[in-house]
C-alpha cells in the first residue's frame, strides 16, 4: 500500500481512535467514581472519617462523575463537519474530541489530589471525639484514678467507641480521677468493655 494513502486512512481512523480511548477512560472514571461512592456512603462505623476528610472525598467524588460525562461526551461526539476535505474534516473532529476529553483529563488529575488530601486529612488529623457517660463495676481502676465513681463523662473517639478492642479508652478530667489534681488536665483511662457500659453517648 502507498504509505501517503496509508496515512490518510489512518487519519481519517482518527476520530473513531479517540473516542475509543474515551470511552475507556469513560469506563475507568466511572469505577473509579463508584469504588469512592461505596467508600464514603458504606463505610463501616468503626471506620469514621473525619468532616475535612468527608468533604474531600466529596469534592474526589464530585471530580470523578465530572471526568465521567467528559469522557463519555467526547467518546460519543460526531459533529459532522462541513465545508471543509474529508482528511481536513476528520483532523477537526478529532481535535474537537480530544478537547472534550482534556476536561476529563483535568477533573481527572483534580480527583486525585482530592483524595490526596483525604488521605492525608484521615492519617495527620486527630479522630473526632463525642462526649460519652459510662458506667462500669469493680475496683477502682488503677491508682491513677482511685476517687473515679462507678458513673462518669468522659469523651471518646468513634473510631474506640466502635471498635472490637478489649478495652476502651476513654479521656476524662483527671479532677474525677483523684481530687486535687490540676483543673483542666485529663487522663486517658482504658476500661475493660465486658464491665464497661456505655449509658449515654454512643452513636447509633
């Protein structure tokens, strides 16, 4: 075959490459979009997330269905083109198309760091904290809270709260722990949950 005529059937080829390339990126997004959907929506309790991080997935998310309808636009786009060659015709659908798929591109790129910043905001932020009643029988639990009575307020993460741990940690006033301790300091204690009841504060 003539390499000229060869070129020119691969230019005309062109559009039909490039929206074939979009509609995988189409698909790729659109997983992509999914698997954070079931993460941020159907995540177990004991895996709570934090606000800051809640919202990034969000704005992953939001990214994601963006790049999703760009690629899946250009993969279906096929404005026919006037006035112009056959080859000039196909090299300005081609361009139109890949324009198309740079906003998937961009909301792509903008997906990830999105949930870069998820990431980051789980791991470097403290859990979220909720003020809890507990009950609990026995001794006193260590020496380090001997004036600790059998019903108190504390806070606990939901991360502790929800977990399946043997103990639950708990931060409480070091005022109820012993008297005359310094106001405003705090203590974490770690209670054993077969004697350990949460009476109030626990999320449902």
């Amino acid at each position: 075959m003539d390499p000229a005529v060869a070129r020119n059937d691969r230019s005309l080829d062109a559009p039909e490459r490039s929206r074939a390339r979009s509609r995988s990126m189409a698909t790729l997004a659109a997983s992509a979009a999914g698997v954070v959907a079931a993460g941020l929506v159907f995540r177990p309790e004991s895996a709570s997330i934090g606000s800051s991080a809640k919202f990034s997935g969000f704005i992953a998310l939001s990214f994601l269905l963006i790049s999703t309808a760009a690629y899946a636009w250009a993969s279906l786009y096929a404005k026919k083109i006037t006035g112009k060659s056959e080859h000039s015709a196909a090299k300005t659908l081609t361009l139109h198309i890949r324009r198309i798929s740079l906003v998937g591109s961009i909301a792509g790129l903008g997906s990830i760091v999105a949930l870069a910043v998820m990431v980051a905001f789980t791991i470097f932020t403290e859990p979220e904290r909720i003020p809890i009643t507990v009950g609990f029988e026995g001794e006193p639990l260590s020496r380090l809270c001997p004036d600790l009575p059998h019903e108190f307020t504390g806070t606990a993460s939901l991360f502790d709260l929800h977990g399946s741990g043997a103990y639950l940690k708990v931060t409480v006033d070091a005022g109820a722990c012993r008297q005359g301790s310094p106001r405003g300091s705090v203590i974490d204690i770690y209670l054993d949950r077969a004697t350990a009841q949460v009476i109030a504060g626990s999320p449902q």
